[in-house]
C-alpha cells in the first residue's frame, strides 16, 4: 500500500503533534512543576533569611540596649542594697545602717522591724520600719542621714505624735525607709 503525498502529510503532522504532545506531558510540564517547587523554596529561603537578618538585627539592638542598662546599674550599684541578695539579709543590712544613724542622731529606739519586700521594675524594694522617740531636731538630723546617705533610700511613711501631751518638744516617730536591691539580669 503506496502513501499519497496527503496521507504522508497527515501522518507527519499526526505525529509531529503527537512528539509535541509526548515532550510537553512527560517533559515540559514536570519541568514546569519542578521549576514551580523551586521557586516556591526560593521564596521560602528569601522569607526565612529577611526574618533571620531582621531578628539578628533586633539582637544586637537588644544586646546593646542590655549592656547599656548594664552599665548604668553598675554606676548604681553602689547606691543599692545590694545585688542579687536575699530580702532578709539587705533588710538586716538597711536595719543596721539606720539604727547607727539613729545612734548618732541621738533617738531612742522602740522597735524596728524588716516589712515584706516587693518587686518594681527590675529592683526589690526592702522596707524597714523603725519607731523612735526623741527631739524634732534629732529626728531632723536623723533625716538629713537618710538622704544624704550614700545608698538610695526612700522615705515612704513618716508619722509624728508628741510623746507626751505635757512635754511636746519629744515627739513619738513611725518611719518606714526603703532600700533598694537589683534583682539578677538573665
């Protein structure tokens, strides 16, 4: 059986088409899919590396901002407490530093007790409060040992009453001083 022209031209069109669909289904389009994989992987690679950079950046901001604060705490650390300590030991601390200051300013001590302590902001607050009898003047010097101590204390309660009704230059003293202790940093 002898081809026309026309049936070889079909036949080469046929099969050219059916080459052309063979190299699209079983080489094109796997290539095109892998070529989509890839660019969706490299999409992802990008995203992940511009958040890596962003929050390796953001670290050394932090890490900056910590030794800054660093430093600054240890330019006070000599005004705390102390650093890390317990509460009950810096309270002793802060109890003996105000009865030598009560001492010298010559006022009687009634009673001294170290209250609970609490968190603000980075330090611990160690409150101890003091009752005391003597003269306005002696309680003005005691104060004036307070504030220019050289550790950061704060006066947070201060309560006056004459001693005795008859005698008012003796005044009965309530005072609840608070030290300072920097709490550990990570």
């Amino acid at each position: 059986m002898k081809l026309t022209t026309r049936d070889r031209k079909i036949l080469i069109i046929g099969g050219a088409a059916l080459g052309l669909f063979a190299l699209f289904r079983f080489a094109m389009m796997p290539l095109l899919a892998y070529s989509q994989e890839l660019s969706d992987k490299s999409e992802d690679l990008r995203f992940r590396y511009e958040k890596s950079v962003k929050a390796i950046s953001e670290r050394a901001a932090v890490d900056y901002e910590f030794n800054e604060l660093k430093k600054i705490g240890a330019s006070l650390d000599p005004r705390l407490i102390g650093h890390d300590a317990n509460p009950n030991v810096a309270g002793a601390k802060l109890q003996q530093t105000l009865d030598d200051f009560l001492q010298q300013s010559k006022l009687k001590t009634r009673s001294k007790k170290i209250l609970k302590s609490e968190d603000r902001g980075g330090f611990l607050c160690v409150p101890v409060e003091l009752s005391a009898t003597g003269s306005l003047s002696e309680l003005k010097d005691f104060l004036s040992k307070v504030m220019n101590d050289r550790m950061l204390l704060q006066v947070t309660k201060l309560e006056l009453r004459p001693e005795n009704q008859r005698d008012p230059q003796n005044v009965f003293i309530e005072i609840v001083i608070v030290g300072f202790v920097l709490k550990g940093l990570p």
